[in-house]
C-alpha cells in the first residue's frame, strides 16, 4: 500500500474503508477486526456510466458531490481514510537484494533499483516495499517487492478524499486489500492446516486471479477471458483457463494447488457450480455484509450490489486494526 507517511505501514488511528468503482462508491466503518465483520457505519451510492475510466478518474467533480453524499448517509463521525488502486494501475516486482545492517540503507538501494527498472520517470512514480522475508537458496539476502504508481494516480485518490472533507491516510492496492480479507474468511472457514486459496475478482471488463496464503498475496494474473455475455459458454472457458493458470501457479512457486477458490461477486448463476466440477475445489462467493453485527445506513438496490466492492472497503476498514 502507499501509506503517507510511512508507507506499507498500519493506520495508528481508526479509518475507513472507501472502495471507489466503476458503478459505485462503498464506505465502510468496522467496529472490531477478525471475521465475520461487525459493521459500525457503511453506505453505498451508485455512479454514473464514465466517472471512471480503466481505474482513472475522468469526472472528479461527480465523483467528489458522490463521495460528500456517501460519507453523510453512513453516519459516521470518522474522517480519516484507506483508499485503493485498482491493480492495473500498479507495477509490483520481487527485487532480491543484499541484506543492509540498517532498514535506511535498504531504502536507498530500492531507490537505485527503482531507477532502473519503472517505464517512466522516477520524478513521476510513488513508490513502496514491503521486505518478503530471505531470499530461498542465498544466505545474505531478502526478498523485497517493489510497488509503483504514477503519483498523479495516486494523488487522484488523495483530492478525492479531501474534495469530501476525509484526510487520506493510506492508499493501498486493491489485489492486496482482497488477499487479507479473504485471508481472514478462510481462516474462519477451516481449520485445516493452511492451504493457498484462489479469488477470481470479477468486474464487468476484467478476471483479476489471485493466489493467497493465510493474508500473504502469493501470485496474481488476469485472465485474458471476461464475462461480456456471462452465458454458461463463456463461465467453462474461464473454468479452463482457470485451471492452466493453477499449473502455472504450481510451477512457478512450488506451492500445491489450491482446493478452495473465492468469487468475490457480481458471479455469472452458472460459474460457482461449473467451476468446482471443473477443479474439484470448494467454491464460495463471499458476501460480508449480510452477515455483519450493526445496522448499515443504506445499501444499494439488489441488483446494483457487487459484494467485491463491499469486501474492498471492508479490507480497507481493517487498516484500523494491528494484523
């Protein structure tokens, strides 16, 4: 994530969740961690068609009049808050580095790899890292992933919040927020040893697949099919790409293969069923909200809900709490 002032880091005070989507805005005030969530304020309101654009913001003056609206019918009192960038707006790369005796000496040979390797000009670029631990097979050395943004992205989320009377306090990266929500499901769901699990985070125009381990982000690809006319056809070639993607997986990191997946909504009727005969696996599509303590202020109409965006601004709300 990019936290403002020491990035990658947890929120000292309570915050928000706030997931700006193409359709709509969530806010999400939790009142305690762990799951199932316990809700203290939410709301969501829709947005017109194009406010956003591939993740951009296109129409700041609608989206800043529609955020002032969600903050007032949630309720809440609070004003700091997590935003997020969808994944396509971010670069993320696993450096292998020496390990330095001090974490200030690790920063300044980030910058120097940054230098090097980000499509555009490190003037231009937020960046932050996250140290992944010892890097296999080369004693003296971490892991370390890289994250970058163009800063004008990230400063779109930062006006936003401001624009709406909210003080931005983290902007974090939607692909992360997802991993330790599920994270938190999967460990309330079984008791089995820890096993990876998958989410196929769908939206209209894209199949974002990631692998996660406990509330670790292993592995992340999007799928080249979408959901256009989410007919039975189109759910058993996600079915199939899916399951290349999984050998990929396997191959690449030598973890095992997952046995449970998560379709963070909105899901084709057909895909949950089709899916798990295709792989075998257990498949649930998690909906946090229903099964919250508290009383949200409001809630889109049933057929605007998109249960995805619910989970990112409660992922966001848990920036509140230690992990």
């Amino acid at each position: 994530m990019f936290f403002l002032d020491r990035w990658l880091g947890q929120s000292r005070d309570p915050v928000l969740g706030v997931h700006i989507g193409e359709a709509a805005i969530h806010l999400v005030e939790l009142a305690a961690p762990g799951w199932p969530l316990q809700v203290r304020h939410a709301a969501s309101e829709p947005l017109p068609p194009g406010v956003l654009r591939d993740g951009a913001v296109v129409q700041p003056e609608i989206l800043a009049e529609v955020l002032r609206r969600t903050v007032r019918t949630s309720g809440t009192r609070l004003r700091d808050a997590a935003l997020a960038l969808p994944a396509g707006l971010v670069m993320k790369k696993v450096l292998s580095l020496p390990q330095p005796p001090h974490e200030d000496d690790l920063e300044i040979e980030i910058e120097a790899e940054a230098d090097a390797i980000l499509p555009f000009p490190r003037e231009k670029a937020g960046i932050d890292f996250a140290v992944l631990g010892p890097t296999a097979g080369q004693p003296g050395f971490v892991d370390v992933m890289l994250v970058a943004a163009r800063k004008e992205r990230i400063e779109e989320r930062m006006d936003l919040a401001l624009s709406a009377g909210l003080k931005p306090r983290i902007v974090d990266v939607e692909s992360h927020v997802l991993a330790e929500v599920i994270g938190l499901a999967e460990a309330e769901r079984t008791t089995q040893p820890a096993r990876p699990v998958a989410i196929l985070h769908i939206n209209d125009e894209h199949i974002h697949c990631l692998f996660v381990l406990g509330t670790e982000l292993l592995y992340e690809r999007e799928l080249g099919q979408c959901l256009s006319r989410r007919d039975a056809e189109e759910c058993e070639q996600v079915c199939h790409e899916f399951d290349r993607l999984v050998q990929l997986f396997c191959a690449s990191t030598a973890h095992p293969a997952p046995v449970h997946v998560y379709l963070p909504g909105p899901v084709p009727p057909a895909l949950p069923a089709l899916l798990a005969q295709a792989t075998g696996m257990g498949v649930t599509v998690p909906d946090p909200l229903p099964g919250m303590a508290g009383n949200p202020a409001r809630r889109l109409p049933p057929a605007q809900q998109q249960a995805s965006a619910d989970l990112l601004a409660c992922g966001l709300a848990l920036r509140s709490f230690p992990r």
